[in-house]
C-alpha cells in the first residue's frame, strides 16, 4: 500500500497497522470510519474527558491536605487579631483581623489588612482570601491576595497550650510578585470571639510601634523584636557577591 493509496481512501491499513493507529491516538478502530463531522465531536468529547479527569485527580491531590481535619478545627473557628512583623517599616507590627470559617464543607480564612504609612499617611488595604488544613497539631492557612492579585501567604501555626485556643502562635511567610524579597515572621493570632464588631476590630488593625504600648505583653513576648533572631529567614533572593 503506498502513502497516495491511503491518503485518497482507495485501500485501509492492515488489521495490525489499524490497531496501532488507534492505540497512539487512543481511539476505536470504528471511529475512524465516522463522517468527518461526528468524529470531530467524537474526539473533541473525548479531549473534554481526557482534561475533566487530570482536572479531578489534581483536586483530589489537594482536597487530602485541604481541609484537613474539619472536626479538630472546628474549636478554632471565629475571628483573631493577626500579629506580625512589618516587612516595610522596621519597629512596627502589622495588625489584622482574620476569621476562620466554614463553607461547603471547607474550612476557609478571610483576612483584612487595613495600614496607614507611619511616615507618609497612606491608606493601604489588602484582603486574602484562603483554606485551613490540620495535619498532627498545626494548623495550616493558605491565602491569595485578592485585590492586587499578586502574593500567596501562608502561616503555619499551632496553640500556646492545648488546652486553650486564644494564643495561636508559629510563623507566617510569603512573596509577592512585585518584590524580590520573600517575607518570613513569626506571627501570632489572638482570638476575639466568634461574633464581633467588624467595625470595632478594625479600627484595632494596621501599624503599631513595639515600643508603643498597644500590644498585648503576652504577644510582644512571643514576637520578639525581630522577625527572627537572625537574618536566615528574611533573605536576598539576589545577594551580591
């Protein structure tokens, strides 16, 4: 059989050739047979399936982390005051207001960062929105910054005590695409209560000065007055040699 012979349908591939067809384009011997038309659909459903699947396997990949175990978190459900180290300005710790909540069956974050510039008075504003995982006894909290569109933060976090949730202590670290330096704090999350004041917790968000009397001892303690008490964390992505 010569190549035109097959090309102007005056002869088939051979049983075994025909086989092989199919198997490297993952189709049925009858559907090279359709007309034109149907096995354009045909295949195009197929194409469909082939990236609904990929699609659910990679769900199912993150749905094993996120969210975790929904009946431990359970008791750390509510609204916390976020503390951590500001990136921006050195001496000062950045406040906001986060709830951990659940929705469809996920245990999800919602964080608020409202700051003004301590030098300049600017107004900035950041929301998060993301998912809560508990693997052993960490807490894990994945966020996406919604109106910039331009940073993924997490913070790893676990209770001062176990037998109480008011103190949720560890670390927080991100980076955003508009910067070259990633962003590592300890961070501690003070719990307010399930049903707040939004409008009160917020005014109790934003820059605060170390020194400055409005943070809760117990939290100035954990924070320390550096992110860490080295630079191995809080890096040049590009150090100069």
């Amino acid at each position: 059989m010569c190549i035109r012979d097959s090309l102007s349908g005056s002869s088939q591939p051979s049983a075994y050739n025909l086989n092989k067809i199919c198997d490297h384009f993952a189709i049925r011997p009858a559907d090279l047979f359709l007309p034109a038309d149907e096995f354009a659909d045909r295949m195009e459903y197929r194409a469909g399936r082939v990236r609904s699947e990929a699609g659910s396997a990679s769900n199912q990949m993150f749905r094993r982390a996120f969210p975790g175990d929904r009946k431990a978190l359970s008791r750390y459900l509510g609204y916390y005051i976020a503390h951590c180290h500001s990136f921006s300005w050195d001496g000062y710790v950045l406040r906001a207001i986060t709830r951990m909540y659940e929705r469809d069956g996920l245990v999800c974050s919602k964080t608020i960062e409202r700051t003004h510039d301590p030098e300049e008075g600017a107004l900035y504003l950041s929301k998060y929105d993301g998912q809560v995982s508990m693997l052993g006894n960490r807490i894990f909290v994945v966020e996406y910054q919604g109106l910039a569109d331009d940073a993924i933060v997490e913070s790893v976090l676990y209770p001062s005590a176990r037998s109480q949730v008011t103190l949720l202590r560890g670390v927080t670290f991100g980076l955003s695409s508009k910067q070259r330096h990633p962003y590592v704090s300890r961070s501690v999350w003070k719990y307010i209560g399930s049903n707040i004041d939004i409008r009160t917790a917020l005014k109790s968000t934003g820059l605060f000065a170390l020194n400055s009397g409005s943070i809760d001892p117990k939290v100035l303690r954990i924070l320390g007055d550096r992110p860490f008490p080295n630079d191995l964390l809080h890096y040049d992505l590009e150090p100069h040699n």
